[in-house]
C-alpha cells in the first residue's frame, strides 16, 4: 500500500519509519525539500502530520492541514497533526466527502522514536477507522481504540494543559521554598516521592524557567480559546498561563 506522509517533523518521521516495513512510503514537505507534489497520485491513504501554530487569535492555525488537504485524492485521511474542536468542525463542513479521521499523539520530540516504538495503544476517531485500525495495528503491532474524535481532540488538550499547569506549580512552589529559606530541590524531591504526583515536569530549570516548547503554550492558549468559545472561564489554567509568562518575561 503506497501511503503518503504529509509533513516530515518528527511525528512524520517516526510513522514513516515504522510502516515502512508494510508499506510504500511517500514524504510530502517542501520546507524539507520534499516538494513532489505528483506522489499524491496513486496514493491509497496520506497521513497528515505538519505543524499547527498558534494563530494570532489563540486558536491553532490550521492553514498547513487545509495545503495538505488540498493535494489528496479521494483516500483515507489521517490528521495526526493537532487541532481544536473549532478545526475539527471546520474540516467536517469544508471537506464533509472525505474519509478524514483524526489521532492525536504525544510524541516527545526528543524521544520520538523511542516513544513511538513504545506505544502501548493509539486511539483513532472519525472517518474511515476500520481503515486505519487495520493499517496501525497490522504494522505497529498495538492495540487501536475507537473513540469520539472530539474527545481525543479535547483528551490532548486537557493532558498538555494539565502538564504545563504542573509546571508553573513547582516552579512557584521553587520561589516559595527560597523564600521560606529551605533548599528547593530537596523540597522538591520530597514532595514528587509520592507516587500519585510523580517526578515528572518537577524539574525547575533556574536558566529558563516555567514551560515553553512546541506544544504546551500552543495547547494552552488554544484550549482557553476553546474554553471562551462556550464561554466557559478556565480560571485556574488561565492563572498558570499568566504566571508562566511572567517568570518568562513574555
């Protein structure tokens, strides 16, 4: 089966690799150098993994999805890029006769391959699922779950959301600890001993701190945007947003 990879980042990379072994392999980017645009032709399915930054507005721009869209054949369609419920009920309208599905992932774009091959499940929403349940679970060797695809679209959200919250926590509690003339990392490891906080996104880097990255100021501020949509107020993630970009100076 010849699938395109629409965006070769590292969650392109790392599904290119692993289905290479079932599959004809593809890669569409032009910002890589991948700028073939006639690989689309016989294609059986495209996998669509490019960037989507925050927009101007919070929201996530989606404008690399609609590119990508764009080129397909009639084919299953797997957005493995993230999007908001705003972008999921766009692409329903705009392209309401194609097979899109959607998956989130959590790669670390450190440790992608190492995530990737560590999969334990991946969940899939929408479109054609058969499809690609069959394709994900004979190649990759993992369980594949069905699930609402506004859920998982909200599911990644709510995790990044929550790690980033988790983040600016420890490193106020860094300046408490300062403050109250203890040593904050032996405070710190105390309190992340306890298994149900854990050490992870415990760490307080004194030369940058609070988070940043790919992921978390965009699924952030994207959620709030979301949140505000429904005029729903999330407090509590809107504090940790704000107090990040303080100790940030952004």
């Amino acid at each position: 089966m010849k699938i395109i990879i629409c965006g070769h980042g590292f969650v392109g990379k790392a599904h290119g690799l692993f289905l290479s072994t079932n599959h004809d392999i593809s890669v569409y980017d032009p910002a890589k150098g991948y700028k073939d645009q006639s690989v689309f032709k016989n294609a059986d399915a495209v996998i669509i993994s490019v960037s989507t930054p925050e927009g101007d507005d919070g929201m996530c721009d989606m404008n690399n999805v609609y590119k990508c869209l764009e080129l397909c054949n009639d084919v299953p369609i797997l957005i493995k890029s993230t999007i908001s419920l705003e972008g999921w009920e766009l692409l329903n309208r705009g392209y309401a006769n194609r097979e899109i599905t959607f998956s989130p992932e959590y790669l670390r774009a450190a440790h992608a391959f190492e995530d990737f091959r560590n999969h334990k499940s991946i969940s899939i929403g929408g479109g054609n699922t058969n499809f690609w349940l069959e394709v994900l679970s004979n190649s990759l060797k993992v369980r594949v779950d069905i699930v609402d695809p506004k859920i998982l679209i909200l599911t990644k959200y709510f995790r990044n959301s929550y790690l980033a919250m988790k983040v600016a926590f420890f490193n106020q509690m860094h300046d408490m600890a300062k403050a109250a003339g203890v040593i904050p990392e032996e405070l710190l490891m105390q309190v992340s001993n306890d298994e149900r906080i854990g050490k992870s996104h415990t760490y307080v880097n004194e030369d940058d701190r609070g988070f940043g990255g790919h992921c978390f100021p965009k699924d952030t501020a994207a959620l709030l945007h979301t949140a505000n949509s429904y005029r729903y107020n999330l407090s509590i993630l809107n504090e940790a947003v704000n107090y990040n970009k303080g100790i940030r100076n952004e």
